[in-house]
C-alpha cells in the first residue's frame, strides 16, 4: 500500500504528527504494535498546562497538583505550594486515545498490533518498509516519509542508523489505590540508596490512591529492587503498610541528545529522538511540541515534493533551538547531581528550607523548564554555590532562546 506519511507509534507525539500532518491533507498510516492505543501505560503522566493546551482537552485530566515536596536521603524535606495548580495528573491511557481519536477525525488510518520490522529499499522517492502484524501476514508499505515515534528502544532509527542516546534509565512504578499523603502535592525521594540517578516518587491520582516510581542509572541493579526500598521508605514516613499495587509499570527513559533526528525521508520524535527531559525524564510536552515543530516541516516538505535529508533540516534546527538550550543546560545539572552523596543531598535540601527560596521556586518552577528556577536559586543564595561550585557557570548565565510562558504565569 502507498501512504504519504508512515509514522510508527501512537503515543502522543506519534498522533501529534499524524493529527497535523492529515488535517493538512496528506495520507497518514500510523502503525502501532499494542493491541490497543494507549496501553499498557508508558509514564507516570505529570505535565503542565502546556500539554493540554496541545491536546484541546481536559478531559484525561484526574486530579491537579499545587505543590511538592522533595525528599533527601535523611527525609529531611523543602516544600513549596502555590495559589494556584501548577501541574495535572493524566489519566495517561486517555490521553493517547484522545489524541489518536483526533489524528483519526482529521483522516489518518491506524493500525494496531502491528510493528516496524524493518527497511526494504527506496525505489521512486519512498522508502519501502515492511510491518508485521499479529495475526497476518507482513504488510509492505511505500512511504514518501517515515517518522519514528515508537519509543525509547526505535525500530526506525536502528533501521535508518540514526544513532541512539548513551544512557538508557530502567523505570518502575506501581499504582496503588489507596495512599496517605496530601492529594494535592507530588513527592520527590532523592538519594543513592533509594533512586541513583534520577529519583522516586509519590504522585496524587485524584481518587484517594498513587503512582509510586524510581528511575535509577543501569548499574546492574534491577529498577524493582530500588522501588521496593522506595515503598519501605514511604511506610516508615506514613507509618503505616501501603495497599497492595493494582497494575505495574516498566520502562527505559532515554537520557541525552542525539546527533541527528532526521535524514533522507525520515523523522524522529518523542523518546525515539531523545526528546526528554534530563531532570525529570519527563517527555509528553517535549514530544508533542516536537511533533508539532515535525509536521511544520514535513508539511512544507511534501508540498515540494523534496523530503531529503537537507529540506527536513529545518525540524532539526527548530527544535534544537526552542528546547535543546534547556537540555543542555539540564544536562550538566544533571552530571552535578549525579555526583553529588546522601551527606550532601541532605545538606542541599537544608539550604533550600528558607521561605524566601521556596517563594522563588513557587514564583519561578516550572516542570518543563526546570532548569529557570535553578539558575534562580543559584542567584540568590550564597550556600547553594558553596555547594555546588562547578554549577555556578553554567546557571548564573542569562539563557538562551525562546520559552514558552504558562498561562498561568504570574512572574513580574
């Protein structure tokens, strides 16, 4: 079969792309491999307003969020918690169905339980590819554009030898239907007995219940053995057993940025493309606004009749420069963490107890552009550069480019 578009993966930078790119008239297939869009669930599904203003719809929205508390090794705590909510819990599955539903509306076909196998040839200016499917036989499909949004471990960009990120982080989170702790605040565990590399957390579902989860560095420890102490850790602050978990979530978290995203006929988004981010291992805003900045480009791309690996640059370099200043930044904040002991996350958690830094991280955070409201607090308090010495460079700095602002922003 013949398609204009062949986006591979239905999370929501894969329905992102394939939801503009058909509103705009071209012929869109978007191959999922799960039987069902949406599921199993790929992440914890904390975002900004940003997100929903890209989705047009609250309606996934469970529960919202005002504040957070982050957690050294010792339990010893820094709180903020604003007037307003600063971020939204997602019924995660919804979102994709949504967003798939919409890409559908606008005329791109889906199909589920199918699968990327693998590059055929090119032959008249589109790339053949065949896709396996579950029940039947291997379908080929002619493509004058391939884009990759199958997630961290992509078939199309080992198939196009796009090279993949240095550091892929395991993922375990659990739900569990009834938890103590404030329903409107997100907790963060940081330490290397509980979550090297990253850290865990307790999240608000809206119905009385939580998402716990750690992300940690691959260092031959299984994820689930890191969860399991995050769990005791939380019984011992609850004092008291949490219920037992009724679904389990495993995955990899991409950390890093890749050389190229695009080439001859072919785009990546979302954690095919690394497009997360390195703070948080977040990556559903920073995946639908790169799918929205893809389209852009494929769009006028097609309309030329030229998708060469020179006419798809612009996507590269629109990205890049909207968030790819962020990622670097978060990055290098990120190698400072890392080496970082319990004693000293303990010691930079104290620093961070005054109530004028947590006014500024209630003025300044924000959960996609973290890296702001760091460089802030590195401003403004003597003890954190004490610290964190080698930080100072990199944050005290003006940044640079364009950030989109909350519309919920009151920053003066």
């Amino acid at each position: 079969m013949d398609t204009d578009v062949l986006v591979v993966g239905a999370g929501p930078a894969g329905s992102t792309v394939a939801g503009a790119l058909a509103a705009r008239g071209h012929s869109v297939l978007v191959a999922e491999e799960h039987p069902r869009v949406g599921l199993p669930v790929q992440c914890a599904g904390l975002v900004s307003q940003r997100v929903l203003s890209m989705a047009g719809s609250t309606s996934m929205v469970r529960t919202s969020v005002r504040g957070a508390s982050v957690f050294g090794p010792s339990l010893g705590s820094v709180s903020f918690k604003a007037a307003e909510p600063r971020a939204f819990v997602l019924d995660r599955a919804a979102l994709d169905v949504h967003l798939a539903d919409d890409a559908a509306r606008h005329g791109a076909e889906f199909r589920t339980s199918t699968r990327f196998d693998r590059w055929l040839r090119s032959e008249e200016g589109r790339h053949v590819v065949r896709l396996a499917t579950r029940d039947g036989p291997p379908v080929e499909v002619r493509a004058r554009l391939v884009i990759g949004a199958d997630g961290v471990t992509s078939a199309v960009a080992r198939a196009f030898r796009l090279r993949r990120p240095v550091e892929i982080l395991p993922a375990f989170e659990a739900e569990f239907p009834r938890s103590p702790g404030d329903p409107e605040t997100v907790e963060v565990y940081l330490g290397r007995t509980l979550s090297p590399g990253l850290f865990g957390w307790w999240i608000p579902d809206g119905q009385g219940g939580a998402r716990v989860g750690v992300a940690v560095d691959a260092d031959g420890t299984p994820a689930r053995v890191y969860f399991d102490r995050l769990v005791a850790h939380l019984e011992r602050r609850f004092q008291g057993r949490l219920s037992s978990p009724t679904a389990f979530l495993v995955s990899g978290i991409p950390i890093g940025l890749l050389p190229r995203t695009h080439g001859d006929g072919v785009l990546l988004v979302g954690d095919a493309a690394a497009q997360v981010k390195p703070l948080s291992g977040g990556g559903i805003f920073t995946g639908m606004r790169c799918a929205q900045l893809a389209a852009d480009v494929a769009h006028a791309a097609l309309q030329r009749g030229d998708v060469s690996a020179r006419a798809l640059e612009p996507y590269e370099r629109a990205w890049r420069a909207e968030l790819g200043e962020e990622f670097r930044r978060a990055l290098y904040l990120r190698r400072v963490f890392q080496r970082l002991d319990d004693p000293e996350l303990d010691r930079l958690i104290a620093a961070l107890q005054g109530s004028e830094l947590a006014g500024t991280i209630v003025a300044f955070g924000d959960i996609d552009f973290p890296t702001h409201v760091a460089r802030q607090l590195l401003r403004q308090s003597p003890s954190l550069v004490r610290l964190l010495p080698k930080a100072l460079g990199a944050w005290v700095a003006p940044a640079g480019g364009r950030v989109p602002e909350l519309e919920f922003d009151r920053r003066k």
